[in-house]
C-alpha cells in the first residue's frame, strides 16, 4: 500500500486508458501516475518497486492499443510542466520528454529553425517520438545531440550521440526513460519553415485519417514495399471487425469508427496479417504496442 500523501496525490487508480491514447480503446490501469518532478518520478518508480509493480512510461499514447481488460501496472505520464520545458539557444534546442511535438515544430517555425517540419502532424511527445525514432520523410534521430534519460538504477544519464542508435521505428531508448533531449538544426527563415511544414501536414491531412481516432500505421513497411499497398492489394480498404474498420484514405490505418475493442483491432489485424502473408508472401509487422 502507498502511504505518501504527495505521492498519492500524483496518482489516479482504475484509470481508464481510453482516456489517454488517440485509438480511445483500453480498460483500466491499476495506478495513472504525473510526477511533477524528477524526485517525484524516481519516489514513484521506488514505491511500484516496493510494491512489485510493473512501470510502463506513456506519452500521448498515440502509438498504444490497451487491451480490454486493462494493465496491471502504474501507467507514468510525464505530462507536467518540469517535464515540458524548451529552452531555446544559439546553436541547439533542448525540449523536455513531455513536451508535445507539435509543440517543438512550431517553436522551430517562429525561431526560422529547419529539420523537422516533416515530423508535422505526428500527436507523439518528444520522448515517445525519439524512442521510436518517429518520422517518414526525415526521421527525428536524425536531429539528435543528447539525449537524458533515466535508467534502470534510477540515475540520470548523458548520452551522447555516439551512444545512441536510432533505426526505422525504433531506437535504443526503450530501456530508459527520456527526460530531456537537446536537438541541432539548421537555421533558415521562418517563412521557408512554415511554409515547408504546412505543406507536410497538408499533405497528410490529405492521405491520412489525421481526426480520426486511431494510432496512426498499424505496421511497419516491409523492406522494400509500402505495407498500405500490400493491404490495400489484398482488399482490405473499407473492411471491418465491429467498429475497427481499415481507413479508406490510407490502409496502414485501423480507425476506431465509435465504440471499437481491442479485441476488434487484434482480430483485424491478424486477418490482415494472414491474408497479406497469403497473398504477397510477406509477413507484417505490428508497428504499434499492445499493452495489457
């Protein structure tokens, strides 16, 4: 049992996680956690310990599906103000783990500072966007001078670029928790900046289902191939398990169309999975997490 009265007042218990992931799926979490902190997120850590807890780190939760049951875990969200500071310099900028991307691209965009302006439109965190090396066009790794994270002993690190690695959908962050990380750029004019960004993000407002309620591409590209594509080939654009339907703009995507399961989405996934292996002999990828 938690006892800390400060600590406590931190936390939220049954909290349902479709409250918090852009899919709006998911039962509850035994403990939803923002410490306010970096003390408050190492007493929370040490507490779940204590109490043989399980940690899970959630940004936007806008690459999650929460299983229906829930997760017996204490759910950390770093969406307080210790943990979204931006400081802007000369030479870098340095944005907090809970700090909104889009947050950080329109910084780059009144400051004249070019690099991520296709990362438009993405609803990730910084730290979620760098541990799973968000981008397309670019990729935010790309972008990286420092990154300080947290580790399993609950000391504060430095890494440096040298010892981070960064690939497609995915980096070496996963086993740290993110707290801050310090970008390069290169400096142009606002004008070019924001004109670039906005035509990013027309264009995905465009080929996406950006206002729908899902988690953006369910699977990762295949080497070589577009996984839309091969879904789409295989006829899926428009099908459906109860309200999980395959986007009809860009069949990568799952939407969530008004009160869809997890176990709707897990069922239309691997119908997709099993026919695109069938039909194309590749095997899909999830790119998003389950979680529960």
């Amino acid at each position: 049992m938690i006892h800390n009265d400060k600590i406590l007042s931190m936390m939220k218990f049954c909290e349902p996680m479709r409250e918090h992931t852009t899919f709006k799926i998911g039962g509850p979490a035994d403990i939803w956690a923002q410490p306010k902190d970096l003390e408050s997120l190492m007493q929370i850590i040490g507490l779940c310990r204590s109490e043989s807890m399980p940690v899970v780190i959630a940004g936007n939760g806008s690459n999650l599906l929460i299983k229906d049951k829930g997760i017996k875990a204490c759910v950390i969200n770093l969406n307080t103000a210790y943990f979204k500071s931006l400081k802007v310099e000369a030479d870098s900028v340095t944005a907090g783990a809970g700090l909104g991307l889009s947050r950080l691209i329109n910084v780059f965009c009144k400051e004249g500072l070019s690099g991520l302006e296709s990362l438009a439109g993405i609803p990730a965190t910084v730290g979620g966007a760098l541990a799973m090396n968000a981008g397309g066009k670019a990729w935010i790794g790309d972008f990286i001078e420092e990154v300080s994270v947290m580790d399993g002993e609950l000391k504060v690190r430095n890494l440096d670029r040298k010892e981070l690695v960064f690939r497609y959908r995915g980096s070496n962050l996963g086993k740290y928790i993110v707290l801050n990380a310090r970008f390069k750029f290169r400096k142009s004019n606002p004008e070019t900046v924001k004109k670039q960004t906005k035509r990013f993000l027309d264009e995905k407002i465009k080929n996406q289902d950006l206002a729908a309620k899902s988690a953006g591409c369910v699977f990762k590209n295949p080497n070589g191939a577009s996984a839309g594509r091969l879904i789409d080939l295989s006829g899926f654009k428009g099908k459906n398990v109860g309200d999980a339907f395959v986007s009809e703009k860009h069949t990568n995507f799952i939407i969530n169309a008004q009160n869809a399961t997890c176990s709707d989405v897990l069922k239309l996934m691997d119908k997709i999975i099993v026919k695109v292996k069938k039909d194309h002999g590749v095997r899909l990828e999830p790119e998003i997490k389950v979680l529960g």
